[in-house]
C-alpha cells in the first residue's frame, strides 16, 4: 500500500539498514570459505567415510570403493567404481558436502564419476575392496542388502 508518497512497509518484508542494503547471508558465508586442497581431502577421505558411515551406515558402505578423483577450486570429483556409488553420492550429496566443510573448513560442490577398473588392483580391477581388504560383494552388509532387498551386482 501507499500512503502519501512513501510505500508502507509490510511486516515480512526485511528490515532496510538506513537506506543501506542488507548483504545476502548465503553469499556472506560462502565469502568466507575457501576452496580446500586436493591433499587436504585425498589425505581425509577415509575419515570422511568414517563419519557418514556413523551417520547412515548404508551410504558408508556405498563410499567404501570411492576415491577422490579430482579437485578443481570448490568442486570435488569423487571416482566411484559402480552405478549405485553414483546414484548414493547424488542421493546424499548435501550430507557429504557438509561433513567435508566441517572436517576441512572449506566449501566444496561434489560431483559423483564413473571410474574405469585399474590395471594395479584399485577401484573396480578385481571387485572394489572394503577397509577390511574384503571385496566389497562378499561383505556382510552388502550380502545382507542383496539377500534383503534384491540388489544386483552391475
């Protein structure tokens, strides 16, 4: 509404600091952090992993065969060995991006890619291994996921 000549605030509408506009707070925080080092994460994952696997067990195990693949300014590339690796880290991508901002105190942007199999035993050469050296098929969680829920191997 207008009355006289000055537009009547409503009551959502944001305070005005004298005329002044009131920074976005998103952009204020992202100010704030810096892009980490592709070292940085290389050397963290596995603890990453760790901690998503106490937050959702399922998406721990999901990560088991992945690896940083790349790093470039606040995206991070994780390399996973299968499809549903993908799919998990899309699926709960704002999980990993907060547990990576909290452990390493810089933003980053993940982005899930299929990896080809190694020549020298890593990702995907003989199955992906487990933190245990067990392929990743024979492990019990993901036995129990197959016997439970009907999932097939790719």
């Amino acid at each position: 509404q207008i009355t006289g000549d000055r537009p009547m605030r409503r009551q959502d509408d944001p305070p005005a600091a004298a005329g002044k506009q009131v920074p976005d707070q998103e952009k204020v925080v992202e100010a704030k952090l810096s892009p980490v080092s592709e070292e940085q994460i290389r050397t963290r994952w596995p603890q990453i992993i760790n901690e998503l696997k106490e937050r959702r067990i399922a998406l721990g195990m999901a990560l088991q065969g992945t690896l940083v693949a790349s790093v470039q300014g606040h995206l991070v590339k994780v390399g996973c060995d299968n499809e549903f690796a993908v799919s998990s880290v899309k699926r709960y991508r704002q999980d990993i991006q907060d547990v990576l901002q909290k452990n390493l105190g810089g933003r980053v942007q993940i982005e899930p890619v299929l990896v080809a199999p190694a020549a020298d035993g890593g990702i995907g050469a003989a199955g992906p291994k487990g933190s245990s050296g067990t392929p990743v098929d024979e492990h019990p969680v993901v036995k129990a996921m197959i016997r439970e829920l009907g999932a097939e191997p790719l």
